[in-house]
C-alpha cells in the first residue's frame, strides 16, 4: 500500500466499499412529520404565541406589512424555548455577504449566573432583532475602510428560523440582512427584499387598472433547479485543483465522455440515490419542498429543483441547498462539486431559475390561460417583461458574471452571452399579431396520439421547449437558464424584480387614466414590440447565424466577465436602481467593485495552481521519464539494436514546451493588473500550460501519472 500512488490507493478504496448502511427511513419519520420539523413555523408560532401577536407576523410575512414594535419579546422567549427544547446551546444570525457565500456567527444562550452556576439567559426581542458582526473581513468594496468595521445584521421576520443539527449539538439559525454602520446594504439579502417591494407596488397599480378590488401583495416567486457533480472524496483529496479552485485545471478528456447521452434522465446509481434520499430528508426538515431529482447530461452530473416560494424565502432555501449538499456528499464519501464547468469537454453546472409574480388573490401573473390573445392583463406583464430584458439585458448579463460561469456561457451547452427571450410558438404569434395591429387567435394547444390503442391521448402544449434560450417563458413562469451552479439567485432576482417594476411603472402611466383601455393597452404593447421585440428569439441559440443576426439586431454579446460588469454601473442601471430604492450608486459602485474582485481573486488562485502542479507534479515526472526514454534509446543503441526516437524526442519537446510555458504564465501572472488582464492574458496563459500537461498525459506511463484522469472522477463511484 506505501508505494501505491494516491491514485490506485484512491481507485482500490473504492472498489472495495461497501454499500450504504440506510440513513434515511421514510416509514418510520414520514414526510409528514419530517417535514419542517426544524424550522420554527407558522404552525409552530400559532401554537407558541399570543393570537395578535401571531396575528401580526402572519401580517408580516404574507403582507408585507411592518412588524409592530414590543413583539419581539416575546417572539425570541418562544423561539428559544423551542430551539432549546431541541437541544439548541446557540444561535446565529446567518447573512449573505457579497461573496456569494452564506456567513453565520454564534452565540451561545447561556450565561453564568449569580451562583456561578451556568444558567440560560434570556433571549431578548433585542437579540433576536439585532447582531453585530464584527464585519471588517467581508467584502464592501470601498464602502467601509477596515478600521470601520462596524456592520449590523437584522432580523428577516418573512424567512423562517431554523435548527442546523450536528452530530454534537444544535444551532438556531435567524436569516437576517447585513447592513453598514452608514446604512448601505452589504449582503444579497436587503436589496432582494427591496426590489420585491418595489415589485409589488408597480404590480398592484397594473391589478387596480384591470379593475381588481382586493388585491394581496403581490410577491416575486422563485424556482432554482440546481445542478451539480459528485466525484468520490479520495479524487478529490488527490485533485489540488479541484481542492483549492473547485475545478480540474488538467485533464485530457476521457475515451468516453457525455457522446452516448446515456447518463441524463438514467437510472440513479445506488450511492447516488442514497445520498438524494438523504439530501431529501435533510432538506425536508428545513422546509425546503425538495421536488425533482434526476441525472444530468454529463456522467457524474445531476440536478435538484425545490417546489418554487416567494423569492426571498426561495433564496434562503437556494443557499441551504448548496449547504446540504455539500454536508450530506460527505457523509457518503463523496464530493459536491457546485463550480460552473468542473471538467473541461463536458457540460457545466446552471442553476435555472425559473420566476414569476403573483398574490393569493389574482394567482400567478404569468398564467396565460388558454387564450392569451384574450388575457390582456397577461399580455401587459408578459409585455413589461420583453421591455425589462430588452432594455437591461447588459445589467442580466452582468448579474451572471463570475470567473465560473464565463467557462460555461457561450459554449454549446449553455446559453450564450447573448440575452434573448424564448417566447414559444403561441405567445410569440400573439405579440407579433400585436405588433401588425391586434391579436385576435391562439395557436391552440392540440393532442397528442401516440399511435398505439392502449396509451392514452395526451394533451399538448401550445409551444414546444427551448433549452438554448437564456431567458425563456416557459408555460406560466419565465426561466432564466444562464445564472451558475454556484452564484446566490439573490442577485439576478433582484435585478429581475426592479426592472419589471420600471417596465410596470411605465406601462401603468400609460394606462392610467386612458380613455379606452383596451385601445391603450394595444397600442402600449405594441410600441413595446416596436422598440424592444427584437430580443425575442425562437430559434437555436447555439448556432453561428444567431451570433451575427443578434448583432444585426443590435443585441449586445457580452462573452466575458470582463465584458459584462462594467454594466452594473452604467448610469441607466444606476437610475433605476435608485428610482426604486434597491440600491444606491455607492452600493452598486461596491458591489461592482467586489466582483471585479472577485474575479481577480478566483483567476489568481488558479492561476498559481497550475504554476505550481505543472512545475512541482508534472515537470519532473515527464524529465525523468524523457531521460529513462534517452536511456533506453542509448542502450539499445549501444546494443547494435535498431530503435525509434520519436516518443523520446516528441516527450522531450513536450518537456522543454512545459517549462516554457510556465515561465510564460508566471509572467503574465505577475503584470495582471485589472480584471481583462486575468481574462484576455492570464487565462489564455494556463490553457496553454494545460494544453502540454494533457498531451504528456497521453504520452506517459500510467502507472505513475499523479492526477486523477477524467475517466475516473466521473466515471468511478
Ligand atoms: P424543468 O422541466 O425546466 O427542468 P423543473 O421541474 O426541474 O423544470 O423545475 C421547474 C421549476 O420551476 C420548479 O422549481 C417549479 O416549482 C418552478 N416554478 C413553477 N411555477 C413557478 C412560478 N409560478 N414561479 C416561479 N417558479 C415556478
Ligand atoms: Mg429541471
């Protein structure tokens, strides 16, 4: 075992596990009872507290309105009592930072008492509302210097609280917003819930014109399907790359990759499955609606999809996801891999998040009926839409922007870079009947036969699916499919939320007021289309002839991070940011600033790693292997036995490349100065090194190859 490389000691581990003990009993905790168990309810307060106290939060959550004050009082005595009760010594109150990440800082209940005795203190209204995080160390992007590190977390009455269990104890976790000393909002939480404000405001204006009376709040709803990897934790461990950057920065692609189409929708492989039973449970505990699982294009690929909520409360839950399965991979020996594009040749990682508005009274927004041409009130949201996207698709763009995610969009597997909407057949001959003067059919949805006697007939949809589409209206709700496996939904939430709400303020101001509505709402949507139908788009998203006729149409393209954020802080973003008090200039010019950060800081590490594998792994191994080579060709040589040189000299060049290489890389490395630097030089810079690292591969003895291949991290589980 000493000698055996980490590799084959990996590879024989593996083969020698044994499968799964069960973990997961559904008949003995069933779904009903699992099912929001750690989370302190509705239910659970409706039984906890005082009927006007209960009264006002439910006011709170479902209407949006101010919590009265001298409630929390009694709100933070009941939901101590209960998470004590669960064995809960601490609580935190868990923000969302500008990294992307989810953040948390303990306190424990107890206090010592008089006696010297421990005793549970009291959990104050006042600690339940308030933290105060020491918040030097998270990003702010110039709005603080470090020396002003003060930061307060506030509590978020609309997202529940929470129990995280741990083998040795429980926490209670409160979602609260994180907010500056100045008041700038330094997390992805406050602005969301301001544009869902925003949103709602604008969207009742539209309700009241179509002579609705009772009107809920109207909330943004949220549906993330998240995809991800799972490679086995003894690859992982022997991967730096995937360690330390969560992607392979080597690898030459394996005899076979995703060509057979077998893995997506295949049977789930056993280890697989007990984990998504065991990531279900979990899940379920916290009240998340887990729903769909399956298999992803890519072999070692799958996807979860929740049942979609309100988007704020859909965003807590999208990062409690990514937390399970990062937990509950580990508890099966494997590894959750969230990075955009993990392995080169094969697909990356979405996370598709499908959105909609709607309110208990009026439903879903969205919803076309089966007459959409008959459904003005859909039409004037659908239509607010193609104006948002149309008029912000550079600020969408920028949302989705990190160093991950340039590797996925554009290729043939993602969106690209360019923001179209994908209307389906029905809808998009609704809007262009709209645009020569006025709808007046639908294309009907037909049947289906299937030809044989026994199956039954089936209903078709009006329009088919298009998975090349970064924003497409899929049925009742808008799926915006190019955001990355590993970003917050926060922000491309909240930049969905406000520009609908400009797109809705400007159509309300038209109708307000109009003499003949339905003359006005026509002529409305079609000046929309006039201007702004130029972003749809039906067809093929990955073709060629779309990149050229989407810059006929003046579409923008922008490919690369680089490109993209500079549009978070163009001054019509800045406008209507403040226009709907989502975010002032200082924060958008901070978060700007953080992630052109970001980006750096992702590029920087990546780029050190394949200095350091390439020169530290792989230089020597190939050196030493290219002077056994020149070896062997000598003895054989001085044996009078005919021999070849070309591996010898096709390694040897391979060799020096290596060298050559990294030395160029390192160069550029060192002079990167802005964020197109680490895009335009240093990455090129690193495929260049990966490209000589994958051919020698291919060129030395297995056996003593240090990395993991590509057939085995997506192959061996
Ligand atoms: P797909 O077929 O696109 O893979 P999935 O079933 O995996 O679809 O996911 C669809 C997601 O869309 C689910 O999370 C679903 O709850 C969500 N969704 C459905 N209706 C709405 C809505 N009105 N608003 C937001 N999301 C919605
Ligand atoms: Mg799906």
């Amino acid at each position: 075992m000493s000698n055996m490389s980490a590799r084959a000691a990996a590879i024989a581990a593996i083969a020698a596990r044994k499968s799964e003990r069960a973990s997961v009993n559904f008949v003995e905790e069933t779904p009903e009872t699992v099912f929001g168990s750690n989370t302190f309810s509705l239910a659970l307060m409706k039984e906890t507290l005082k009927p006007e106290t209960y009264k006002s939060i439910e006011q709170t959550i479902l209407e949006g309105s101010k919590l009265p004050e001298g409630m929390a009082d009694e709100v933070a005595e009941a939901m101590k009592n209960w998470a004590v009760s669960r064995g809960a010594t601490h609580f935190a109150h868990v923000f969302y930072p500008l990294t992307g990440a989810t953040a948390e800082k303990h306190d424990s209940f107890y206090d010592p008492g008089k006696d010297g005795r421990t005793t549970i203190s009291k959990f104050k209204g006042k600690t339940l509302i308030q933290g105060e995080p020491d918040a030097s160390s998270f990003p702010s992007g110039g709005i603080r210097a470090t020396h002003t590190a003060r930061g307060y977390t506030a509590w978020d009455v609309t997202s529940p609280a929470y129990i995280v269990e741990n083998a040795n104890g429980t926490t209670l976790c409160i979602p609260t917003s994180f907010v500056s000393w100045t008041g700038e909002a330094l997390d992805t939480k406050t602005p969301l819930l301001k544009s869902m404000q925003a949103l709602d405001k604008q969207a009742r204006r539209i309700l009241k014109i179509f002579g609705h009376k009772d009107i809920a709040r109207v909330t943004a709803t949220a549906g993330p399907e998240q995809e991800y990897f799972l490679v086995d934790k003894m690859f992982y461990y022997a991967r730096p790359d995937l360690l330390s950057a969560g992607r392979s920065l080597f690898g030459a692609a394996a005899p076979k990759g995703q060509e057979f189409e077998d893995h997506y929708f295949g049977i789930i492989p056993e280890r697989v499955m007990a984990f998504m039973y065991e990531v279900d449970r979990e899940l379920f505990k916290l009240g998340i609606p887990a729903k769909t699982r399956h298999n992803e294009v890519a072999p070692g690929q799958f996807e979860i999809a929740p049942l979609f909520e309100s988007a704020n409360l859909a965003s807590d839950h999208q990062q409690m996801v990514m937390t399970v399965l990062k937990k509950t991979a580990d508890n099966h020996g494997l590894v959750c891999l969230l990075h955009e594009k993990p392995f080169a040749g094969i697909n990356g990682s979405g996370k598709h998040v499908n959105w909609s508005l709607g309110s208990p009274t009026q439903g879903n927004l969205l919803d076309p009926g089966d007459t959409p041409h008959e459904n003005a009130q859909f039409l004037v949201f659908a239509g607010a839409v193609i104006r948002a996207v149309d008029k912000f698709a550079s600020l969408l763009r920028a949302t989705i922007a990190s160093a991950g995610n340039d590797h996925r969009l554009g290729a043939n597997e993602a969106p690209p870079a360019i923001i179209s909407i994908y209307l389906g057949d029905q809808l998009a001959d609704v809007f262009e009947q709209i645009k020569a003067g006025g709808a007046t059919t639908s294309k009907q949805r037909g049947t289906l036969q299937i030809g044989v006697d026994t199956l039954p007939e089936l209903p078709k949809d009006a329009g088919d699916r298009n998975r090349t589409s970064p924003f497409a209206f899929t049925g009742n709700r808008f799926e915006f499919r190019a955001v990355g496996s590993n970003m917050s939904i926060a922000g491309p939430l909240t930049a969905m939320n406000t520009i609908l709400a400009d797109s809705l303020d400007y159509v309300a101001g038209k109708l307000e007021g109009a003499a003949d509505l339905n003359k006005a709402i026509q002529a409305v949507l079609k000046e929309i289309m006039d201007k702004h139908g130029r972003v749809i788009f039906n067809g093929n998203g990955y073709s060629e002839e779309w990149h050229a006729e989407a810059a006929e149409r003046g579409l923008a393209n922008l490919k690369t991070a680089a490109d993209a954020l500079p549009a978070l802080i163009a001054p019509e973003v800045i406008e209507v940011f403040e226009k709907y008090g989502v975010l002032s200039e200082t924060e958008l010019k901070s978060r700007y600033v953080i992630l052109c950060e970001q980006y750096e800081k992702h590029v920087n590490v990546e780029a050190k790693l394949v200095a350091e594998i390439a020169q530290t792994k792989i230089f020597p191994l190939a050196a030493s292997y290219a002077a056994s080579l020149a070896e062997g060709v000598a003895k054989m040589k001085a044996a009078g036995v005919a021999t070849s040189t070309a591996t010898l000299e096709k390694v040897a060049a391979l060799v020096s490349q290596l060298e050559s290489d990294i030395a160029m890389l390192q160069s550029v490395h060192g002079s990167a100065h802005e964020v197109g630097d680490w895009t335009f030089k240093v990455l090129p810079a690193m495929a260049k090194v990966r490209a000589t690292v994958d051919e020698l591969e291919g060129l030395l003895p297995d056996d003593i190859w240090p990395l993991p291949t590509y057939q085995e991290m997506l192959f061996i589980k």
